[in-house]
C-alpha cells in the first residue's frame, strides 16, 4: 500500500475570496478518477473537509511516479493541482487485501464518493444497501453519466454537452462543461449529506448526473436568452465579441446606462433599445472597435465605466 500526501511545486487553485469552512471535521474517502470527482473534491477541501482518494495500483512495469488515475495522462499539471492537500492511498479493490484498505478507510469516512457505474459499484459489494448496513452514519455521493437506468449508458463531457445542445459547431467546447458543472453539483451534494447526517444522525445517499448538470448549465440557451437573434444572442450590439485593430473585445454594455455610455464613445446618437439591435448600429459600433487596440480599449473601459475584456485574435 502506498500512502502519502501529494505535493506540487505548483500552487493549487484558490477562491478568489475568503471560503468558509462548513466541512471542517467531515471525512470524505473518494474512489473517483478523471475529473468531476477529483474537481468536487478540491472544492470540498476548501471548505475544510478531510480527504482522502483511493487510486487503484499502476498497470505493470509503469513509470516510477505514474498513476492509475486518467487525468495524470491528459494533464499532469491538472492531476497535480487535483491532488493538493489530500491523503492518497492506492490499494486494488479487486483483491483481499485491497478491501481491507477500502473498509479500513470506510470506517473513519462520514462521506465516500464515487463515480462508477451501478453495475460496478454492485461487483465491489458497494451498493448503498450494503453500505448502510455496515456503516450507518456513512453516506454516498454517487456521480454518473445520466439518471436511473441512464446512469449504466457510458457518455463522456463531449456527449452529454452534445445531448443537451451545447455544441454548437466542429470545434470541441472551450472547456468541460459537464464536469466541472457535475462538480459543483458534487460539491453541493456533499454539503446536503452532511446536512441531513446532522439533523437525523444517519448517513444518506445522494446521485449527481453529469448529463443533468450539462441540461442545467444549457437552461438560458434552452429558455432562448443566448439563442441566435436574441438580445443575449448577439442582436443587442451592446453585448457581442467584436474585432479590434489587435485583437478582440467581449463588449457587455447591456444596461441601458452603459450601452448609453458605449454608443456616446462610438458617436451613435441614438442609444434606445430598438436602436441598438438594428444591423445598421452594430456596424458603427463594430467600425469604431476596430480602430481600437486592446490597450486603447482596456483604458476606454476604466475612463469610462464601460463593461468589456479584450482578448487576443
């Protein structure tokens, strides 16, 4: 068994602001590899939990320092990140002796979280009704792909944002909606267990869809706000990414003192709502950014109270 505290020379994500700490005391063994699972539980970490992950053993003659966790293959700078400031042990569920490790870790753990599928989770003897014989208190947060019988099809983040209209052309999403979205919802859970082992004094279990969280992150597009034509679907020509002489600018002048603000700088006259979702006022708009450098409209953005952020090409 191999048991150690994992360490990077580069330092972890943080909240930009001051987090609390609702978990603090609360022990939570993780069985999830790639990412919802390790992400939810970065969050957890920062909310004071106590962590632990449970890898399974490298295949055969690996690398000194390789994992069995997938992520270390798509990014080591992200497992690396993943793993600040948990215990990890690594043990082979599917021996004796892995399962001793597992229960060891069971019987000290207020939450286990896990991300396989159902069927999986009945081969390792984990189902929910055999965990709350043998732990009481214990509850399981459970991620899957899709709810009830969904939750053995596989899928991935590309799928379940694909399922739920979020692709919108050839090119891969900017980043992994689902996951990250699956995370938060992880994290959420988490809080709503231990909540409820507070007040009643017994564990529960609590399921996470990915292809759920990608339906609610699609719910302003599903609602029609960020639809083609729309005023958040760059009608409005107060809120639309524009070229710029050196790059490009995400303009946010929505509200009708900054699209004010923005028009007055780009000598439009006429600033009322029905005006700014004419093409002929976009092109005005569009003509002056372009004669602007990022620089130029970083400064425009502070002299003026203006919401935007310019990017490269």
């Amino acid at each position: 068994m191999l048991d150690m505290t994992a360490s990077s020379n580069r330092a972890a994500f943080t909240p930009r602001s001051s987090t609390p700490q609702p978990l603090r005391g609360t022990r939570i063994l993780s069985l999830a590899l790639n990412l919802p699972g390790p992400a939810a539980l970065m969050r957890c970490r920062q909310m004071g939990a106590n962590c632990v992950k449970l890898e399974p053993p490298p295949t055969a003659g690996a690398a000194l320092g390789a994992t069995s966790d997938p992520m270390a293959f798509y990014s080591r700078l992200a497992y690396d990140e993943l793993q600040q400031g948990l215990r990890l042990v690594v043990a082979d569920l599917k021996t004796e002796k892995g399962q001793k490790i597992l229960h060891r870790e069971l019987a000290k753990a207020d939450v286990l979280l896990t991300s396989f599928r159902p069927s999986a989770l009945r081969k390792l003897g984990l189902t929910w009704a055999a965990l709350k014989k043998l732990y009481p208190t214990l509850s399981l947060v459970s991620i899957v792909g899709g709810p009830g019988a969904q939750a053995e099809l596989p899928g991935h983040d590309l799928t379940y944002q694909a399922e739920n209209d979020l692709i919108t052309g050839l090119e891969p999403p900017a980043t992994l909606y689902a996951d990250m979205g699956g995370a938060l919802m992880t994290s959420e859970a988490v809080l709503s267990a231990v909540l409820v082992q507070r007040q009643k004094g017994k564990g529960n279990v609590v399921e996470v869809s990915l292809s759920e969280a990608a339906r609610f992150l699609a719910l302003p597009r599903n609602w029609g706000l960020t639809q083609a034509g729309t005023v958040l679907g760059g009608a409005h020509a107060g809120y639309r990414v524009y070229p710029c002489q050196d790059g490009r600018v995400a303009m946010a002048a929505l509200e009708p003192h900054f699209a004010k603000t923005l028009c007055a700088a780009a000598g439009v006259a006429d600033a009322s709502l029905a005006s700014l979702q004419l093409p002929a006022t976009r092109q005005l708009i569009a003509d002056y950014l372009l004669t602007k450098t990022r620089k130029a409209l970083d400064e425009l953005s502070l002299e003026k109270d203006i919401p935007l952020h310019t990017m490269q090409k």
